[in-house]
C-alpha cells in the first residue's frame, strides 16, 4: 500500500508537469514554433508518460486502478504511432514539415490526457467529500478560475486581456450563458475561442457527469456512494444504471452535436466570406445545442453574411430546442415511439396499457409547445412594423419571429438587434427568459415544469382543491412548493443584482436596459441592448455572480449546505396563517 501511495505522488507529480508544459506551448507560442528541440520535448514527454505508466501498471494490485493506466498506456502508445506514421509519410519533405503535422498530434494527444486525469482527480474528490452539491459547485468554480486564467495567456488573445474581462467571459462560458464583455470573434484567437468551447461543452453536460462517464468508461462498474453523488445531477431515478445514464448522456450530446456540425456545415459552404468553416460549424453546433450563444462571427447572427441565412438559423433553432428539452425529455420520447414500433410490426407482443410518456415529459412538452408556438404569434405580430421589416419574405418573417422566441430561453443568439424592438416585444422576452428551459437540460431559468406547477397550482387555489390533478396523476406537495421556492429565489435574487447594478452604473442609466441584462445574467440566456461592454468593472462582477447562482442554482445550494445540519422527526402543531 505504501507503495502504491508513493507511485500516486509521482502520478499526480507528472500530471502538474503535463500541465505546466501544455499552458507554455499553448499560451507563449506566439508565432508557431516547430523547431527540433520543442517538437522533440514532447514526444519526449510522451514516452517519459508511457514508461511511467508502464511501470504503475506492473506494480498496481488493484484491478480498478489497473485498468485506468492501461487507457493511459493505450492513448500515449497511439499517440506516438501516429507521429512516428507521419514522420515516415513525410520524410522525403523538410523536416520543418513533418514536425508542423506532428506537433498538433503530439499537443491534442497530451491535452487529452491530462483531461482524463482531471476526471480522475474529480472522481477522487467524490471518495473523500460526500456531499454531492459542494462538489459540483466546487467543480464550476474551479473550472471557471482555470478558465480564466487559460484565457489571459498571451497565445488566447489578439491583444490583452485584464483578469476581470477574463473571468466574465470563462464565467459566461462554462456558465452557458453568453454575456461578453469583448468581442469572441475579434479579441480572442482560435486558441482562445477553443478554450471557450471547451469551457462550455464541459460546463453545459456538467463536470460530473463527464466524471461520471469516465469511471464508467474506465471502471465497468460504481459504488454506492458515487451513485448518490452523480444521480441528482444527472436525474436519474435509480441508483443501478446512474453511470450507465452518464454514459447515454455524453453518447448522445456528442452524437447531436456531430449531426448538427455537417448541417450548419452545409448551409454555409458556400459562404465565402467565412474562413475555418468546419471549425464554425463545430463551434456553433456545441453552442447552440449547449444553449451558449457564443459566436465566432463579428457581432453573432446578427453579422450580414449569415442573418439572411434561415437554413442556418433553423438548424440552430432545433439544436437550441434539443439541448433545452434535455436528455431525460428525448430518451423517454424516443422510448416511447420505439416501443410503438415494436408493437406495430411484431403482433407477439402483448399489448399492455402501460404509461410511457411521463408526467414530466408531458408538462415540460406542452409548456415549451405554448411558449415556442405562442411566442412566434406574439413576436410576429408585436414586431411586423418594426424589425421584421428587414425582411422581404413572409418565411423571412416567419423564421425571423420564431428565431426570437427560441433563443432568448436560455440560447443567447441574436438574429434581430434588440435595441430596435418595440417595448412589449422587450417585456415578453424578459419573460421568456425569466422561465428558461427544461430540468436536468443545457437551459437556464426557473425551468418550465416550475412555471407549469405554478400556474397550476394557482388554477387549483381559485377551484378550491387543495392538490394538482393532472393526466390522471395528482402532484406531490414537495414538487409545489418546490417550485415556488425557486420563483422566490429567482425573483429576489434578480431583484438584487438589478439594484448592484444600477448603484454601480451612471446616473441615467434605463432600468429596462438594467433589468433585461439581469434576467439574461440569471437566467444564463446571453442576449443583451448592446450594454455588457459597458459595465462598469463592480456591475461586471454583479454579472458574474448572478451567472453563476442562475447556472447552480441557489436553492440546490442551500439544500446542499443545510438538509444536512438538522433532522427533526417531530412536528409541531399546525397553525393558519393569514393571506390575503
């Protein structure tokens, strides 16, 4: 045991080696250097991690821990096949050439590396602290300072960055929101931009749940005590197939996300102004579906060589849409009409009359069918003599209405400049913002079901009926005041950040410009009246605590820190309390 302890200080020795020289090759190459002596260090690297490896795999006894190394002894040994391949493809050709094809190899092999022992180190934290909240606000917390940090290397920016524009933007990253303090497409360089979607592909599927895929992925297997810690965060019912979810979960955003890439892909081959087309399909499709709105794109979708682009505004529209319905919401639909088909064609099955759909997915499906449905009709009408104007075709105006009814919950694109909207077209996408999208998705906001409940609830108090009876199914009474404690929550946490800032800004500032930010902030949406750039440096980081409190959620928090502290297994006697 003592031995393997010392072989653990060494493992995580190397891991901080590893990471020291990815931030050096990454942040100070300025101008791509492929000389011998750098290229050679990393392969030197490389084997140095294969040998170490190596010799942890012979003197491990545990057949968990053992498994792990082997995966890092495969992707090291496949790393250093692939350069020496084309090494040996392009050895005819000056060897500046060779080295300029294998150093990319060589420094996404590493990268890729250390973010397998970065889970592992997650994993590690989950067999210590056991409380799962802590951990997953720590998680983002963490990742976001590192973000931050990545992003004012030299290498990330066309200038310079000061540390509070980079945590905002790292903030707004893994908080999926969007807000921007500079522009993404012309302050940040490619390596900047890919550590944003870095940033929000891990902050929107969640740092546990990637966790989670992983000790599947490397493990097989779970113990109890990792499934209490990943199932809320997840939203899994059960304890048994908690990983086996995680793995669904990655499987499934990794295969939308590839999908929606050659889509965007095709509606703008043609396009000639935009350079590094794969890549901005990439981008936009981890975007959209994680509901970001990041763009590579000066000014967004609102740049003239795409806002006439409705096939791509589509596209997007219906990766938005899958990301805020959410895993849960897609595999028990899918669920559903793969058991319809079975039954169709295969006439040995028998029949049963068993509910498939859920209650959830029925509430959280009809909510986002009136939003999106009746949000298009308003916006269509609220806004024909105003910004639909720009366009000529009733399907522009059609695709323009239905973008902005989309987006602002919780996507943050912006295909219409919000500064030229008429007031009751800005309240409503406060109030679009304000709701969000679904549980356990990639969305923001106090969630549909919450707002489902509550107008639900209200309908039942003015009936008389002291329950919500729904699809044949009567609500449970924590579900409801569940979610009135998230309106309180969010209504007084958004009040709060509108009052920082509007002490922190000048006099004369719009409160609606004030409030429509806050509830952008909160519900971690993105849009904006074209005022983050100018926050002042105090209402900046209003922002980013209102970013991060609306991505975590505060009453998770609470529950986190307090369920806890006191259990009480008697009651008091009740009493009425007046309210009228």
């Amino acid at each position: 045991m003592k031995k393997e302890s010392l072989l653990n200080y060494l493992y995580r020795f190397f891991d901080i080696i590893v990471l020291l020289f990815i931030v050096f090759d990454f942040g100070y190459d300025f101008q791509d250097n492929y000389n011998s002596p750098h290229v050679v260090a990393l392969i030197l690297l490389s084997v140095g991690l294969l040998a170490f490896n190596s010799f942890k795999y012979y003197n491990y006894t545990f057949k968990s821990n053992k498994r792990v190394v082997l995966i890092n002894m495969i992707i090291l040994s496949f790393l250093l096949i692939v350069a020496a391949i084309i090494w040996f493809l392009n050895y005819s050709l000056p060897s500046y050439y060779a080295l300029q094809k294998i150093k990319p190899v060589i420094e996404g092999g590493l990268i890729f590396y250390f973010l397998l022992r970065l889970m592992v180190l997650v994993r590690h934290i989950y067999d210590i602290y056991f409380n799962p909240t802590i951990v997953f606000v720590g998680s983002f917390m963490i990742l976001v300072l590192i973000g931050a940090f990545l992003l004012m290397l030299p290498s990330a920016t066309t200038g310079s960055i000061t540390f509070t524009n980079a945590l905002f933007t790292a903030t707004s990253a893994v908080c999926v929101t969007g807000l921007t303090v500079v522009d993404t497409a012309v302050d940040f360089t490619i390596v900047g931009q890919s550590i944003i979607i870095v940033l929000i592909q891990l902050g929107g599927i969640g740092i546990l749940t990637f966790t989670s895929f992983f000790a599947f992925f490397f493990r097989g297997s779970s113990s109890f005590k990792e499934g209490l810690n990943t199932r809320d965060f997840i939203a899994n019912e059960g304890l048994r197939d908690v990983f086996r979810a995680a793995l669904n979960v990655v499987v499934f955003t990794v295969a939308v996300e590839l999908i929606g890439a050659l889509f965007i892909y095709s509606s703008i081959i043609e396009n000639s102004i935009i350079e590094h087309k794969l890549y901005f399909s990439i981008f936009h499709s981890i975007s959209a579906f994680c509901n970001a709105g990041f763009s590579t794109l000066p000014g967004g979708i609102l740049n003239t060589t795409v806002k006439f682009n409705y096939y791509l505004q589509w596209i997007l529209m219906l990766m938005i849409i899958l990301g805020g319905l959410g895993h849960n919401i897609v595999f028990n639909f899918f669920h559903y009409w793969k058991t319809y088909v079975f039954e169709l064609f295969d006439k040995k099955i028998i029949h049963k009359k068993v509910r498939i759909i859920t209650l959830n997915t029925r509430i959280v499906l009809y909510t986002t069918l009136i939003l999106l449905v009746g949000g298009s009709i308003f916006l269509y009408i609220s806004e024909y003599n105003h910004t639909l104007l720009q366009h000529d075709t009733v399907f522009g105006k059609i695709t323009s209405a239905a973008f902005n009814a989309v987006s602002p919950r919780t996507a943050g694109f912006s295909a219409t400049d919000y500064a030229e909207m008429g007031l009751p077209s800005l309240l409503f996408i406060i109030f679009l913002m304000w709701i969000g999208g679904s549980p356990a998705s990639t969305a923001g906001g106090i969630k549909t079901s919450t707002f489902a409940l509550a107008t639900l609830n209200i309908v039942a108090v003015a009936r008389g009926k002291s329950r919500i009876q729904l699809f044949g199914r009567r609500i449970s009474a924590d579900s409801t005041s569940r979610a009135f404690a998230i309106l309180s929550i969010s209504l007084i946490t958004i009040g709060l950040s509108i009052m920082g800032v509007l002490i922190f800004e000048p006099e004369g500032t719009s409160i609606l410009t004030v409030a429509f930010e806050c509830f952008s902030a909160y519900s971690t949406v993105g849009s904006s009246i074209n005022f983050t750039p100018t926050l002042t440096e105090p209402s900046k980081f209003v922002i980013i605590l209102t970013m991060f409190i609306g991505r975590i959620g505060m009453l998770n928090l609470m529950v986190g820190l307090l369920r806890r502290l006191n259990h009480q297994f008697y009651e008091y006697p009740r009493e009425n309390i007046l309210i009228n």
